[in-house]
C-alpha cells in the first residue's frame, strides 16, 4: 500500500492448468507504472530506514548499556528496556 498508488497489485502469478509449477507473471501494466512503482518502493524504504535510524540515535545509551551486559535479548525484555525511563 502507498499514498501514491494506494492497496492494488500489478503482478499476478500465473499457473499452467495441469501442473503445479509457479510460472514468471505477466506484467499488465506500462513501462512508466513499473518506474512509479520501483520509486515509490524505494521512497518507503528510505522512510523506513529513516525512522529506524532515529529511534536507534535515540536509544543509543540504552542499546550501548545492551550490548555491554547481554549476548542475547528476546522480544518482551528489549521492549521492556527500550520504554523505561532514565
């Protein structure tokens, strides 16, 4: 999903009739909705990277004090040690 092209799928897969065997998809669409779409998945995945990269400068203490005390840490103590308060 994306503001610019919303919730549609361009690519559907195709299957031969008697096989179950995955062919290449077809592409119904034209060679400038295949460079809107390439640019609107990098777009997202710049934003996302740029999110994650903030809230790890954010947390940086925390995560330095993590990786100091802890090899490994499982999802609800991460979290736990992420939100509480200095």
């Amino acid at each position: 999903m994306s503001r610019k092209l919303g919730s549609l799928t361009f690519e559907k897969e195709r299957r031969p009739l008697f096989l179950d065997v995955a062919m290449a998809p077809t592409r119904a669409y034209s060679e400038n909705t295949a460079m809107e779409i390439d640019k609107e998945v990098s777009e997202l995945v710049n934003e996302a990277y740029d999110k994650v990269k903030a809230i790890i400068q954010q947390k940086k203490d925390k995560l330095e004090k993590l990786l100091l005390e802890k090899e490994v840490i499982e999802g609800e103590e991460l979290r736990k040690l992420l939100t509480e308060k200095k």
